[in-house]
C-alpha cells in the first residue's frame, strides 16, 4: 500500500515538473541547463550504452533507430519548452536571442535529419559491417 503511493507521489511529481517546463513555469536559465543539456546528456549516455550493448546486427539497427527518435523527441520537446519559457522572459533582448537560437536549433535539427536521408550518407553496408566488428569483439570479450 504504501509502496504503491510512493510511486503515485513519483509519477505526479514528474508531471508536474514537465507541465511546469511546459507552461514556461521553470527559469529559463535552469530549463535550458538543467533541462535541455545535463538531461540530454543523460539521455544520450543512456542510448551510448543501449547501442553498445546491443549484440546482433538487426537489434544494432534497431536500436540506433530507437536512439535517433529518442533524441529526436528530447530535442523536439526542449525546443518547444526553451520558446515558451522565452515568451515569458521579462527582457526583451533574451527572449529574443533565446528565440532566434530556437529557430537556428530547428534548421540545424532538419538540416541533420535531410542528411541522414541522404542515401549516400547513411550507407546501410558499412552500418552491417561495423555492427559485426562490434560484435564479434563482444562476443570475445566474454
């Protein structure tokens, strides 16, 4: 019983800190340090070693997939939360330049992903083989 109400009072806590993030309720400058980058660094630590353990081939794929969208979503997310904290930025300077660096933050995610669709940049072959290389030493470390 009380076990289950920790895990309530966890879930609501979390939610309540990402409606706060959301309705620019958070300092900017905590949002954009705190938020964006120690958690997307967290985030991204996470996937580094999710990828690297991963053992055959199909489930290295898949899991640079999943990692890709996972970043993909944060960034999306925390972009959205840094421009509504902007608008309630009381200088209009910061909001500003805040939301200029927004917009460059979209270009610059776009730009990214029309690479990665680039058909000679993401080549699926050397992906298999390299993924085998991070097998094989896998599998021989054991």
């Amino acid at each position: 019983m009380a076990r289950a109400s920790l895990d309530e009072q966890k879930v609501t806590g979390l939610m309540k800190v990402i409606k706060d993030l959301w309705h620019g309720g958070v300092p900017l400058s905590s949002t954009n340090l705190a938020f964006a980058v120690a958690t997307g660094l967290c985030i991204q630590g996470v996937i580094f070693v999710i990828v690297i353990s991963a053992q055959h081939a199909g489930a290295f794929v898949a899991v640079v997939t999943g990692a890709a969208v996972a970043g993909f979503g944060h960034q999306l997310f925390m972009l959205g939360v840094i421009w509504r904290g902007a608008s309630k930025c009381g200088r209009p300077i910061c909001r500003n330049l805040t939301k200029t660096a927004v917009v460059l933050g979209i270009f610059s995610i776009s730009s990214a992903m029309a690479d990665l669709a680039k058909p000679t940049t993401f080549n699926y072959e050397t992906l298999r083989t390299k993924s085998a290389i991070v097998n094989t030493h896998l599998l021989q470390s054991r």
